[in-house]
C-alpha cells in the first residue's frame, strides 16, 4: 500500500532518503523518475546540494507544497497494488496539482486507489463514490447515479461548490474556458491538506546556520562576534546562591565525613597492634575499646550522612527546577530561526532541558559532596600520618601526586571525546523522536527495519566513541591501580627499615600505613567521578551557551514601543530576503507592497513564490537582509514585539495543537478573564461549536499530543476560534479553510469575512474563490509581486495576464479517473 496523507510526512535526512522510504532498493534513476512524476524533480535540481539537500526536522526546509511533492514521489516509487490518497494534491498551486494529479492518475491505473477529497472535481470520475456522515456511509454510486438525486447529501456538496463557481463565472464571463460540469469547474485549490507552519518554517528554507540575516549585516557580524563568559563551575554555583544555608551545612558534613576515613584507619590500624601483645587482660580491654570506637563511628557517619545528603538533595533539585526554568525562559524569546537549526531541534532541545539538568543535579549535589569529603580526608589524614610517623609519612605522601596525575591525564582524554560523543547521541535521540511522531507514514510504507537501520547507523558513532572512551579509560584505571600496589611495596619495605633502625614501632608503621593507604582509596574514587566530571563541565557549558545567548529578535524590547491598539497598515519596503541554509537563494528581491488598514489583501501564486515569507516578515519572524517592513509606519523593528503580535492573529496551515482540552486550546493566549459564553460564542462562529458539543467531554476533550485526537478540520477549525476569539487588528489566514468541507467552509468563509471587517486582513489561498472579494488581490511569481488589483480589474486585463492564468488552470482542468472514493462532510470522522 501506498499513503498520501494532508499532512506530509518527512524525516530529517535528504531528499532521496525520504524518496527511498517507498522502496528502499531503488536506484538514482527510478528516484529522479518518480520526483518528475510528482513534479518535484525541477524544485530539487535547484537547490545547491539537490537530492541531497536535507529536510530538517519534519521537513522544515522545504514549503508546504514542496513536502507533499516529495511524499508523493515516495508513494509513487512504491509502485503499490492499494493507493491512498487523503488530499494528496491539497498543498499544490494550480499548476502543480494538475500535473501531479495527472501523474497520479496514471499511477492509480490496475491499482486499487481510496481518495479522501473535499474539492469533488478531484473524484468526479471515480467508479465508486461514498459519502460518509457521522461515521456512516449514507449514499453510494457514481457521480452521475449521485447527482441524479436532488435530494442527496451529495447533491448539496455539489451545489455549494457550484456557488462559489457560479459567483466567479459571472465575473469573467470575456474568458473562453469550457463549463461543461459545474463540479470541475471548482476551484483546482480547494485544498483540504496543511502544508505551511509559519511557527517552525517558512516557504522556501530556514536557518541552519548562526548568520541569520538581520537588519543590517554589520549587527549580524557584532552578535556573531561576541564572547561569552566562559563557562565554570562558580557560575553554576552563583545560581545556587539562595540555598547557601544548606550549602554550609552540607559542607560542614561533608568536612566531617571526610574525617571520618583517618580516624576509622587509625583504629583498624591500632587493633591490628593490638594482637601482638602478651598480656591476655590487656587485649580483651583494648579490643573492647576499640570496638565501641567502631560503633561510635557508625553512628556519627549515619548521622552525617543524612544531613550532608539531605541537604545536597535540596541544593540539588532547586538547581534544577531553576536551571530549567531558566532555560526555556530563555528558549522562548528565539527567533524562529534558531529553532531551523538542526542542532535545536525539538528532541535535542528536550534532551538538553532534561538531561543537562540532571547532570547539574548530580554535579552540585553529589559529586561536590565527594570533593569535599575528599579534600577533608585528605588534610586530616595527612596531618595525622605526619604526626605519628614523619619519615614514614613524607615517603608516602610524596608517591600520592603520581595516582593524582593518573587521574588527570585520563580527565584529559576523556573531555576531548565527550563532546563528540554527546553529538552523535543527540542525533540517535531526533531520530527515535521523529520515528515515534511519524509511526503512522512509518507504518503505511513498511519502514520499520529502515529507521531500525538508520537508527542502527546513527548509534555507530556513539558505539565506536564509548569502546575508545572505554579503552583509554580502562588504561588510565589499570596504571593507578598498578601505581598504587607499587606504593604498598614501598611503603613495606621503608617502613620495615625504619622500625630496623629504631625510628617507629610497628603500632606506628600499621597506623601511618592504613591512614595513607585509605587516603589513597579516598583519592581514586574521587578519580572514578572523572566521567561524571567531564559530562557535568560539557552540560555547564551547553546550559549557559542558552543562558548567554542574545537573541537576533528580542521579543521584550524595554525600549520598543508598545501601542495599545494600531490600525493595521503594513507596508514591506524593497525587501530582499534570502534564508541561510541557501543564501545564494532569494526568496524576496526588491519586493514591495502596501497592504492598506482595515483592508483585505489576498496573495496569490504558484507553491514556494514567497507569500507565506511575507506573513512570516509581518509576524517577524525573521528579519530582511535589505529593506524595511513597516506597521502604521513605523519600521516593525521599532515595536516590542510580544506588544505588537497581540494585534495580529495566525492562522496556518498546519494549525498547532496542545495537549489540553478543546476549551485550552480555544483560549490560548487570550485573557484569562474569557468567559464560558464568549468561547461559545467564538466557536459558533467558527463553526466548530456543533462537533464540539457532539463529543462525549464537549469543550473539555482532550485534544492528545498536537491535536492527535481530531480530524483536520476539526483542529483547523479551533484554531480559527482562536484567532477570533483574539479579536486583532491584523489576522494572518494561511489557508485558514483549506481544511474543510464545502458546507463548512462555506459557514467558516462567512464567519471570516465578518470578522475581517474592518481589519487588516492578509490571506493567502490557492484556491482563488476564497479571495474574490479581496479588497486587493497581489499576484507573486519568484519572490515578486507581478500583477495586482481587484478580482474584477485583473480579469479585465485580459488573457494574458498571470490571474487570468491562475483562473483558467482552476477552471479548465481535465476529468480524473479514479478508482474507489471517499468524501467526508467535516464531522468528527476524517
């Protein structure tokens, strides 16, 4: 089986790879031949690194319609006997769905194909149309056995959709295009699919790379320049500066748990002498002694121990809930291009959050908590070795450093390898990540062993980096071990000498000996946390490469203006923009446009000609490299941006999804004084209050992780809520209907005019019936706008205009043959 999903599907690797999930065995060839079935080939060949160009995570480089060219390229290079097409063409401009669709009429021929569409043109020849509602089939037939009946639920789609039709023949009745059935008359765009998140990616690229381009190249060159202060262990210590009283009391129990190793020595040490004395009494009273002095020992170290650890543990967590607190604080206020690099993708990101915390935890808590205990052993027992055997103490105190150096040196080896190792883990961990988010398309394509294999591939580096790490440590380890049995032979024999020559008695020797000798043992498990050390000094790193970091596009501006309301005048000003990950690849040059307050501005063009960059610059999420975007008059850069982007509502593609309820997610950055009647309200408007109240928990269903729980006009048209329910001056729609039916969208479009009264509205559709009324209509081709006007003053300019040109692709399009048909009416079942 073969699977072309609204909402394509692509893993972050190259092109080809994502190609070959179709059929893992195929040659160049046959992936260049299915890319040129799908229309992709030409767009790929244009790109620096071609097929090897890499997607991003869930395909962020590429635009909306770019993704679902290469899914459907991998579907087709599958050859499959079942072909599932669920809004395969619904991302595409005219241009492109038609020979796309073309391409997969020919592969649905001898094959078994099951269509998911809104736009009937698309299934108008189809042996076998089903139309579902509430979850069952209540008509079936083909198109003409259908339409014969006027009653039908079918018929009804069809003559909402003959409407909108209707309405754009009448103002274009100079253009000679056939009309023969008012169901391929539709427009070819009617699309139901979401291709472009503005949150994580725009149309044609984004950032992989630090020189996100700004307002001036020579700022983009001072913040690239700029030095950070150097990671240490003080500063992490500074932000633990609210806990110094259980710091100094863990300290203080650390000091006296480190005592605790001498005094222990000096008694094992004092019994040993104990044994080599005649006097039977006197043995029983000492040996009494000194076990009550082993009791006594126990005790104080389980009561030491609770307090250091206990208070360890407090400093320990504090440090982590702020640490990580901190971090996404800091996260939040990135531009959006910091996020297109691969290396802050969401799962590494999270990785960071979760697991760099914890490595602090330890760092602070536990492994402080040793160097303190350490560094008290080490004085105490030095001082008492040297008190009761110099000679002897000096000898053994000065073959110390050489296990100290050992330690050191495989310090040393170990922090160059970690880095590289943490790297190539992080990779393994987006790769799980991806391969749980998208199991349905893993699924459908069979592609189980090959993400086990690309997995597999992806743990190599680590496996091999962990055998080096192991061996060098495996060396370091051995030698101080070797090194400190040598020290034991030395100690013996210089020790024997001494008591020879009358300097020490062998009460003293066994004394000195054990108190030097724990000290040692003390020094090499310090040494064992070499590891722990080397993990923690990468991740204070990493933790404050995001604390120090100065966003390109500060959000909270203290001295950008804050309007209280504006009126919505955009202009965009000779802009030229290109994204990083191909800046020899303009997107925007010389690009200028006044998109009037309190009016409505459509864009049109072909997939990938710069309109959603434009919503993106708006929003600023990214800033030109040349020219100005300008609000009200004022250049954007000018705003606090979390002050202005209260004015302006989105709408994409792609509608976000959180993991809450309907009611959550409807409210979202709204004012937490919304009442229970206005979220009606709002979702009455948007046409979503009927399917809502349907579902058992009504508006507290829980809508699963990004929305998993809901159909795509379901999610898309809570998302509209949302953005009503903002109530903005500026509202951003992004093919905002692409996601319904024609009975829905025909209420939401009547819903979204309303509100667009009166604001400053931008949409960009493929499907022009949805943008006739437009105050103004904006034509863009390559990053240029190449005609503008109204619906009205464009069709006027004749046959040879570029709108004209877009009309006659929706309205001449040829009849498609299709094999077996399903279409939905927008309830709670896809």
């Amino acid at each position: 089986m073969g699977l072309v999903s609204q909402e394509p599907a692509l893993f972050a690797t190259t092109i080809k790879e994502n190609i070959l999930f179709g059929k893992e065995d195929a040659s160049l060839e046959e992936v260049i031949e299915a890319a040129r079935a799908s229309n992709a080939h030409d767009f790929i060949c244009q790109l620096p690194q071609g097929y090897d160009t890499q997607v991003g995570e869930r395909g962020v480089q590429m635009s909306g319609g770019q993704k679902q060219r290469i899914a459907i390229a991998r579907a087709i290079i599958k050859a499959p006997r079942i072909l599932l097409l669920d809004e395969a063409t619904s991302a595409l401009d005219s241009e492109s769905e038609r020979i796309v669709q073309e391409a997969l009429d020919e592969a649905a021929v001898g094959r078994t194909t099951i269509i998911i569409a809104h736009r009937l043109s698309t299934i108008r020849n189809a042996d076998a149309i089903a139309v579902v509602q509430n979850g069952h089939v209540v008509e079936m037939g083909s198109h003409e056995e259908l339409i014969d009946n006027e009653d039908g639920l079918y018929t009804s789609l069809a003559r909402l959709q003959q409407t909108e039709k209707e309405k754009m023949t009448e103002d274009r009745d100079n253009i000679n295009v056939p009309t023969s059935s008012f169901i391929t008359n539709k427009g070819i765009n009617n699309s139901t699919g979401r291709s472009l998140s503005l949150v994580s990616r725009s149309s044609s690229a984004n950032s992989v790379t630090p020189s996100r381009a700004s307002f001036t190249t020579e700022e983009d060159v001072v913040i690239e320049k700029q030095k950070f202060p150097v990671p240490s262990f003080r500063r992490l210590l500074a932000l633990n500066l609210p806990e110094w009283k259980q710091a100094s009391i863990g300290c203080f129990g650390a000091i006296l748990f480190g005592g605790v190793q001498p005094v222990y020595a000096f008694v094992l040490g004092s019994v040993i002498s104990i044994y080599f004395l005649t006097d039977h009494n006197e043995i029983k009273e000492k040996t009494r002694i000194y076990a009550l002095c082993f009791v006594g020992l126990a005790v104080f170290s389980l009561v030491i121990n609770i307090v250091q650890h206990y208070n360890f543990a407090y400093m320990g967590e504090h440090l982590t809930k702020r640490i990580r607190e901190r971090m996404l604080s800091k996260i939040l206020t990135f531009e959006v291009g910091w996020f297109d690099q691969d290396e802050n993708s969401s799962g590494s990101i999270c990785s960071r959050l979760a697991k760099d915390a914890n490595v602090l935890r330890s760092l602070v808590g536990d492994r402080m908590a040793l160097l303190v205990q350490t560094a008290s052993a080490v004085i105490i027992a030095c001082t008492m070795g040297l008190v009761i055997a110099w000679r002897l103490a000096v000898v053994m105190i000065a073959v110390q450093p050489i296990i100290i150096v050992c330690f050191y040196v495989r310090q040393v080896m170990l922090k160059s390898m970690s880095r590289e190792a943490i790297k190539a883990q992080n990779e393994s961990s987006k790769l799980a990540a991806e391969a749980v988010s998208n199991l349905q398309t893993i699924t459908a394509f069979c592609s189980q062993d090959r993400i086990l294999k690309m997995l597999e591939k992806a743990q190599e580096g680590p496996r091999r980096e962990s055998i080096r790490r192991a061996l060098f440590a495996g060396l370091g380890l051995g030698t101080s071990q070797s090194l400190m049995s040598c020290t034991w032979a030395l100690d013996f024999w210089y020790g024997g000498r001494l008591i020879a020559q009358g300097y020490i008695n062998a009460k003293a020797l066994f004394e000195t000996f054990m108190i030097l000798v724990s000290t040692g043992r003390v020094i090499a498990d310090a040494g064992s946390m070499t590891t722990d050390l080397v993990k923690g000094s990468d991740s204070v790193g990493s933790v404050f490469a995001v604390l120090d970091r100065y966003t390109k596009i500060e959000p909270e501006d203290r001295d950008g203006y804050q309007p209280d309301k504006i009126m919505g005048h955009a202009e965009l000003q000779n802009v030229d923009f290109a994204y990083p990950a191909r800046p020899n690849l303009m997107i925007l040059k010389g690009f200028t446009l006044e998109i009037e307050a309190g009016k409505s501005t459509a864009l049109v063009g072909h997939s990938g000609s710069g309109k959603s960059t434009i919503i993106g610059l708006i929003e600023r999420f990214y800033d030109p490299i040349n020219g100005t975007v300008k609000i009200d008059g004022r250049d954007i850069r000018s705003y606090q941006l979390r002050s202005l982007r209260r004015h302006i509502a989105l709408v994409s593609q792609e509608p976000t999804m959180f993991a809450g309820t309907i009611k959550e997610n409807i409210t979202y950055g709204a004012s937490d004084k919304i009442g229970e009647s206005e979220i009606i309200e709002t979702a009455r408007a948007a046409n979503a209050h009927d399917f809502i109240s349907g579902l058992k928990d009504g508006y507290d269903t829980w809508c699963g992780n990004r929305g998993v729980q809901l159909s795509g006009g379901q999610k898309q048209r809570i998302a509209i809520a949302r953005a009503i329910l903002k109530n903005p001056a500026v509202l951003l729609l992004d093919e905002a209907t692409s996601a319904l039916d024609s009975q829905s969208e025909r209420v939401v479009q009547d819903a979204l005019e309303r509100v667009m009264v009166g604001r400053t509205s931008v949409v960009i559709a493929h499907r022009l019936s949805t943008v006739q009324t437009c105050d103004l209509i904006a034509v863009l081709d390559r990053g240029k706008v190449v005609e503008k006007g109204t619906h009205a003053a464009l069709l006027a300019e004749g046959s040879t205009g570029p709108y004209h040109s877009l009309v006659s692709l929706q309205r001449a399009r040829p009849p498609h043959k299709t094999t077996t048909t399903t279409t939905t009416n927008g309830n709670p079942f896809k």
